[in-house]
C-alpha cells in the first residue's frame, strides 16, 4: 500500500505543478520566473513533496493535512516565503534550511 501511495502522491504533485507552471508569468528581461501564486495541495494524502525541483520560483506552499514524514526535497525551494505544514507527521523540519526567504511557517 505504501507504493500506490506513493504513486498517487506523485501523480498529484505533477498535476498541481503543471497546473502551477503553466500560470507563471515570465520577466524577459532577466529570464527570471517568479509567482505569486500559492501552490495549494492540502488534504491530498501526500506521502512526500514530489518535484520540487520544478517549484523554484515557489514562494507559497499549503501541503497542510497530508501524511508527510519528512521535508526532504523542500531545500529546492529556494523562494519559499510562506509554507503551511500543519496537521502532518513530521518529527522534524530539517529540510528548511535553504529557504532563506521563509517568512511565515505553520507547523
């Protein structure tokens, strides 16, 4: 049961980042991709953060009421302002330590 867990927490995580990409506004000038948007994945039974790497430019994230364990993979998110973890198995927030811009954390 673990597996289709985990496939099911990554199926869910590509969706709402493909969803999330594909609203993101784009600077020509400095090639830079930024957004304002939160990436909203709460109550999605999420076993871990799957794709993180595609969430750079990040600076909103709600993965609150999910099955969370770990942070691992949350150091790609690099922009990450505001982060809702609330309501999750986590004995640690060891993963956070890149988020420099980390302003508001719900844990």
């Amino acid at each position: 049961t673990g597996y289709y867990r985990d496939l099911w927490t990554k199926l869910l995580c590509e969706t709402a980042v493909t969803a999330w990409w594909s609203n993101l506004s784009r600077d020509v000038t400095s090639r830079v991709v930024m957004s304002r948007d939160p990436l909203n994945l709460s109550k999605k039974y999420l076993t871990k953060l799957a794709h993180a790497d595609y969430m750079l430019a990040l600076r909103e994230l709600d993965v609150s009421h999910n099955n969370l364990t770990s942070l691992a993979g949350f150091s790609a998110l690099v922009a990450l302002e505001k982060v809702d973890l609330s309501h999750n198995k986590l004995h640690s927030l060891d993963g956070l330590e890149q988020c420099k811009n980390l302003t508001e954390l719900d844990a």
